[in-house]
C-alpha cells in the first residue's frame, strides 16, 4: 500500500534519497474532507491543521524543566472533523482509510482507548476530565503529510489538531489567545500521556500550538511560569545566512512507549532528589551561571554516586546551556558555533543519555564529513530523525551521502525533508 508520506514525496533520480513535501492547506484541506465524505456520507463542520515539530536543540530537558528551541514544520497533520449529539468517537487516517476506528467517552478511564485513536479519543477524554462537559462526541478523518515514527512529533500533531477543532466546534474558546491555547495543551499532553501511554514533556505540544513563521519558539519548562513568561519567539531566518536545516528520517524503529523514555525521566527526578532540588533545572541554572561552569558541573556530579545518574546529570545541565548559547550564536550569525553547538549536543546524546542509535550516529558523522557545520539527533531518540545545519542548496547532496552510506551499511533507506520555521496550529476551512 501506498502510504501517505510516499504520496507526498519527490525523488530525483533512480536511487536518490526520498524528498518528503510539505501538502499546502488547501491540498491538506480537501483530502480530509474527502476521507471523511467518504467515511460518514456527509461533509464535516470544518478542517483544522496542526504542525509536526524539529527540535533546534534542548534536547530531553522539557521533563526537567530546561529550556528547549523548536520550529514548527510546515508538514501538518489536518483534521475533519463533525460534532455528535451522543458520546461515541468515530475515527479514521488516511493511512488506513478504509478502517474507522470507535469509542464512546462515556465512563472511559485512562488507558482505556488501544491503537493510534487512543490521542484523538485522548484529547476529548482529557477536556471532559477537566471539567468541560459541553465536549461530547465527534466524527473525525486525519490526512497528513508529517513523517510517522520519525521523531517530527506526528502524533502532538494529531493531539493538538483533534483539540482545536474541539475547542471550536464545541465553543470553549481557547484557541483564539496564546494564554488560551495552554488548555489545549494540557488536553493534548494527557491524551498522551495517560490514554496512549506515551510519556511527553510537553515540548511537542507547545511547538505544535505555539509556534510562529520564521521564528524559534524557545520554551522555559519551569513549572509555575505563565503563558507569557513560558515564551519567546527567537527569529530563525535560514536565509538570511546562506542556511538550510536538513532533516532526514533514518527510518530506523522508532518507539518511545517501550519504557526508555521513563526510565530516563525516572533517573533524573531521582538524581534531582538525591540533591536536594525541584527538578534539575535549579542545578543547571547554578552550574551555567558560575564563574568556572566546568568546576562548578564536577562539584555537582561528585555528590553523585550512580554512574548512570551523574551521566544523565551532565547531559541535562550541559544541554540546558546550550540552548541559550545557540540563540546567541544564531542571532549574532556566528555560524561555525551554532553547528558546534549542534555537534555537542549530539554527543551528549550519544554519549552520556545514550539514546542514540547506530543510524542516528551514521546519519550525523556523514553529514558532518560532508561540509554540514553541524548536525544532531532530534526528537526522544532510539530511532527517528537527525538534523544537519547545511549551506543553501546542499541539502540534496548531503541527503544523499547519507542515503549513500546507509546502504553501505545495510540499514533501511532513508528519507529527507526541508525544514522551514512554519505556523502553529490553526483552523484551514
């Protein structure tokens, strides 16, 4: 069968790295509305899109209320969608198009949804669990052009489409303000969360919700903060600098619900606790803003006795500091040490939060040999995507290094994408 990312994707020549495009609004709009024609007999309420996101760098820190950078992509995932009188779910994607899946909300509990309509069933699960009743049942077709299992974040994509057009059809008002939009988020994090059970910081989300064309969104995770003071929008204009941002999807097994993902999160709030703090960001904080940062981060890690904790220790202290010094870098259009920080990043990765995968450290070494000034993991890791910061117009030759050397390797072909600061999520027709 054909699936969706392959009905949207251009190849040069015979052998050459598979390009996924982008569906415009209008293309996304029309086949959302087809599928659900096709699916219920009758044309839906409206079509509302929500965007898959690239993390810049900050990796793994949302959870211990760090700092992180993402963009949304303009790769969307857009929503049909019907209101029902009763509470019964109807739900079907296009890459199953003959395959509506059901559920009822009345009396659901958590985990009570199996399978890929866990997240939308999730988001109106979660609105009646906080209190907003008025939400009852829904009609929904997905059309999407956002990579699946590819660490672009498809399924906060289908999360936070599912709640704006809920919030919408069912008059809740919180789509329209930024402050607003934070509800909404919340909805899209427990759906997944706590219906699907896949743990998420939150980053995902608050890309997908939040984001703004030509802008980095960077997020300060710290708990407490208002929607305001959570914010800033960081500009990320590739072209004013001569850049391109590669993505390419290794296509390696990608599956963050098989316990990594929480056993990592669980070492951290253990480590947090075994020095007397919050969360780790109050460490990193001290740490980054200390005369001798690197002194400072080995006192820290020495009142550590588990190897594991002081390795996880160092990657979040260390990347929490990066994520400033690359807005920095960027902004002033210092290149060279934005890719360097990219770099760091990725071996931090590799190294001491060991998510990576041989892929993944493939993907980055050959972009790095082929002239990228940096390139990293993106996304929870063990599979996924990586990302490599390329003079303009290389990003097709790089791609197809290594599309080259993954072959040499044996592993699956992978697939790229151009990643452009893009909107949030926002209602199409």
């Amino acid at each position: 069968m054909t699936t969706p990312d392959q009905q949207h994707a251009t190849q040069d020549a015979a052998g050459s790295i598979l390009f996924i495009d982008a569906m415009g609004d209008a293309e996304g709009a029309a086949a959302a509305r087809a599928l659900f024609e096709q699916a219920y007999g009758e044309a839906p309420a409206g079509v509302w899109a929500a965007p898959g996101r690239v993390n810049l760098i900050g990796e793994h820190t949302d959870y211990n209320a760090g700092l992180c950078l993402p963009i949304a992509l303009p790769h969307r995932t857009y929503i049909a969608l019907k209101p029902r009188e009763d509470t019964s779910v109807h739900v079907v994607s296009d890459v199953s198009p003959d395959k509506v899946a059901q559920a009822d909300l009345d009396g659901l509990t958590a985990g009570g949804v199996d399978g890929w309509a866990a997240y939308p069933v999730g988001v109106a699960w979660a609105l009646r669990e906080a209190g907003f009743g008025q939400v009852k049942g829904f009609d929904a077709a997905f059309a999407s052009c956002v990579p699946l299992g590819s660490g672009l974040s498809s399924s906060a994509a289908m999360t936070c489409s599912t709640a704006l057009a809920l919030d919408d059809v069912y008059g809740l008002g919180f789509g329209s303000s930024d402050a607003g939009r934070i509800t909404l988020i919340n909805a899209a994090i427990a759906a997944e969360n706590d219906m699907a059970g896949a743990s998420t910081g939150g980053l995902d989300q608050n890309a997908s919700m939040r984001c703004a064309p030509g802008h980095a969104l960077l997020l300060d995770c710290r708990p407490g903060l208002s929607a305001l003071e959570s914010v800033s929008q960081q500009a990320f204009d590739l072209d004013k600098y001569g850049l391109e941002l590669l993505v390419v999807d290794t296509q390696a097994p990608h599956q963050l619900n098989d316990g990594q993902y929480a056993q990592r999160r669980a070492t951290c709030e253990q480590a947090a606790a075994g020095l007397g703090v919050e969360n780790l960001r109050v460490i990193a904080d001290r740490v980054n803003a200390a005369d001798n940062p690197e002194a400072a981060l080995a006192d820290v890690l020495g009142k550590l006795d588990d190897d594991v904790e002081r390795r996880r220790v160092r990657h979040v202290i260390t990347e929490i500091g990066r994520v400033g010094q690359f807005v920095d870098a960027f902004a002033a259009g210092d290149v060279k040490r934005a890719g360097e920080l990219f770099n760091a990043s990725h071996d931090s990765l590799r190294d001491d939060y060991q998510i990576t995968v041989p892929e993944l450290d493939v993907a980055v070494d050959t972009a790095r040999a082929n002239g990228a000034y940096g390139a990293r993991m993106t996304g929870g890791g063990f599979g996924g995507s990586i990302i490599a910061l390329v003079d303009k117009g290389r990003s097709r030759e790089v791609a197809q290094k290594i599309a080259e050397a993954f072959a040499v390797h044996g592993f699956h072909q992978p697939r790229a994408l151009a990643a452009v600061a893009s909107a949030s999520a926002h209602r199409v027709d």
